[in-house]
C-alpha cells in the first residue's frame, strides 16, 4: 500500500467502520472490522494519555478498535490486502 493508499485509509478510520484484511507478522491473513471512531468504541475503551508516556511516531503502524474482539488492536497499512468502508442503509 502506497502512503496516499495509507492516508485515505486513516482518514476513513477515523468516522467509519472500515473491514481491512492484512498479512500478520506471522504470515497469515487476517480480517478485522474496525474503526477509531469515538462513537462506535465504548466509553470504558476510550484512551486516555498519560503525562510521561512516550510518544510512538511511526508511519507503519495503524491502532485501531476491533469491533468483534472489542479490544484495540494494530496493523502495518504496508501489509494491508484489502480495505473497504461498511455503508449503512
């Protein structure tokens, strides 16, 4: 996945539920349906920083909350298969 590719990705995460299949660091492909929209993750789940933590800055690395497992959960957008954004009607 190019940067562009990996941008609309994040942006579209942001208010929307999107189903990215990628490759794990193990080799196998996995699903997930995810999303980093506040409302969408329980309030319980929701991050909250901490003075001191140290700062991850990473292009490769995209957190996200897996909305079946109900856990946070990442991937690297450069090991990303396929990725579409879940319409409601």
């Amino acid at each position: 996945m190019n940067v562009v590719e990996a941008e609309k990705l994040a942006v579209a995460l942001i208010a929307n539920v999107v189903d990215v299949e990628f490759t794990k660091a193990d080799g196998s492909v996995r699903q997930m349906r995810c999303t980093k929209d506040f409302g969408l993750i329980p309030v319980d789940q929701h991050p909250t920083p901490h003075v001191g933590d140290p700062v991850l800055l990473t292009t490769d690395l995209e957190k996200v909350f897996d909305l079946q497992a109900q856990a946070w959960r990442s991937f690297k957008p450069s090991r990303v298969i396929s990725w579409y954004v879940e319409v409601n009607e």
